[in-house]
C-alpha cells in the first residue's frame, strides 16, 4: 500500500507541475501559486468530513510549520529560476528534497531492505537524470546551486514536517499547511505588487493544478502514515517523470538519451523497492 500511494502521490505532483506550467503561460508565477493553494485548501475542507479525524495543536502546528517550509522551498526554487541557471537550480532542489527525509527516517530507526536500497539509489539517480537540463553554464552558478539548495531543504522539510502530524489527524494538518502557506503569499504579493487576479485562459488550469497538488498530498500523507518515510520519498521525488512524460505527449518534445535513461532508472527502482 506505501508504494502505491506513493507512486500516485508522485504521479499527481507530476501531473500538477504540468497544468500549473501552463497557467503560468499565462498568469504570473506568483499568482497561480495562491489560487492553488487556494483551491487544494477547499477541496481538503470538501474532503476532510469525509475522512475524520482528531482535531489537535499538535497536527495544526505540524502542518503549519510543513506549510511554510513547503512555501520556502516554493519561493526559492522560483527564484533560483528567474535569476540563476535552470540546470542547477532545479536537480539540486529535486536531490535534496528527496535526500532529506531519507536521512530522516534513517534517523528515526527505519532500515529497509538491501534491494529497496538499490530502487532507492535508482530513483536518487533517476530525479537528476530527469531534472537536468542543458543551458549554458556563464554565470550565477554559486547563486543557482545555494536558492537549489535552500529550496531542496524547504521541500524535504515539508515532507518530514507533515509526517510528524499524527495518524488520528485525517487531513487537517494539510489544511493547517494551507492555512499558513496562503496568507504568506498573498502578503508578499501585495507588497510585491502582483496582481492577485487569475487572466481568462490561465484560471482551469490554475484551480485544476491545485486540486491535483493537494492529492498528491493527501497520497503522501497516507503512504507515510502507512509505511517507511524513506520508501515513501524514494517513489514521490520521481515525480518529475509523468511530466517529462506529459511534455512528450502534448508538446511532442523529444526525449534526449539523458531523461530516457532517467525513466528507466525510475522504473528500475520502482520495481526494486515494490519487490524489496
């Protein structure tokens, strides 16, 4: 059940990457990431009396605290983006990210099996693979590797953080999270003086990324709770293979030898882990 939950949860970040990539076609970065959010905290409210759960400090706090972490690692990973090097800023953010909470679980006692190991040195392998991209390497290196790095540490945060929530929680600490991530952004949208409003041809894609986001969440909240954090990272960071996947499929971009082997790598370790 972890490694089906966790593949879903990496297929729905992948998917959700897609749809907000192309809102942002469209609509600011900044924007499209506060009606998204916007959108995954209702559906969590739509959700959440279906589900249950104990409402605590405890899982408000966690997920508050993995709200803004995840918002960190958003915001850096952006502006590594706009002013560094995309070739650095985005497999160093993804290696990270993925690497955190795997010396986190090792932390906490966990020891998979010397099979899941390899899936898992597979999958590491695989997110660079598939993150990297060609670009000329001129200037803003240290710039791009330290907002990759920074953000890394923001979305492996999140993914700990959010673990820690509890079991009898249900869905509120992601509520929790929204609750915090939100109010954060729309603040350093008005003092940045972006415009809060979606433009027509951005918003499907804008509320559809969001929804999808948040249950990517919610597969990863339940696979942890159901199994090894260091499982469950290993099978979510390959999250940028469905849209590596996406691209090909509607924007008929080719695939370079590089991300080829990176889907097979991902593949590879999927298998390991899932038999390991």
């Amino acid at each position: 059940m972890t490694v089906l939950l966790s593949i879903l949860s990496a297929l729905a970040y992948g998917c959700g990457d897609f749809t907000g990539g192309l809102a942002t076609r469209r609509a600011p970065v900044l924007t499209v990431v506060i009606w998204s959010q916007v959108m995954g905290a209702l559906l969590i409210i739509a959700v959440q009396p279906l589900i249950g759960g104990e409402v605590s400090l405890h899982s408000w706090l966690w997920g508050a605290a993995a709200g803004l972490s995840g918002t960190a690692g958003i915001g850096f990973l952006y502006y590594g983006l706009a002013r560094g090097l995309a070739a650095v800023v985005s497999p160093v953010s993804a290696l990270i990210g993925a690497i955190l909470p795997v010396l986190f679980g090792l932390l906490l006692g966990e020891r998979p099996s010397p099979l899941a190991w390899i899936g898992g040195a597979f999958a590491l392998a695989a997110v660079i693979l598939l993150t990297v991209e060609r670009t000329e390497l001129k200037t803003h290196v240290w710039a791009s590797l330290r907002a990759g790095l920074i953000s890394g540490l923001g979305f492996g945060g999140f993914f700990i953080l959010i673990s820690r929530s509890g079991n009898n929680s249900g869905l509120l600490p992601l509520l929790g999270a929204r609750l915090s991530s939100i109010p954060v952004m729309m603040l350093i949208a008005l003092m940045s003086r972006r415009p809060l409003a979606l433009p027509q041809g951005s918003r499907l894609w804008a509320l559809g990324s969001g929804i999808i986001d948040m249950s990517a969440n919610i597969f990863y909240l339940l696979a942890v709770r159901s199994g090894m954090i260091i499982i469950t990272a290993a099978i979510t960071a390959l999250y940028p293979a469905p849209t590596v996947l996406l691209q090909m499929l509607v924007f008929h971009e080719r695939l370079g030898a590089v991300r080829i082997i990176g889907l097979l790598l991902a593949l590879a370790g999927i298998v390991c882990i899932s038999v390991g």
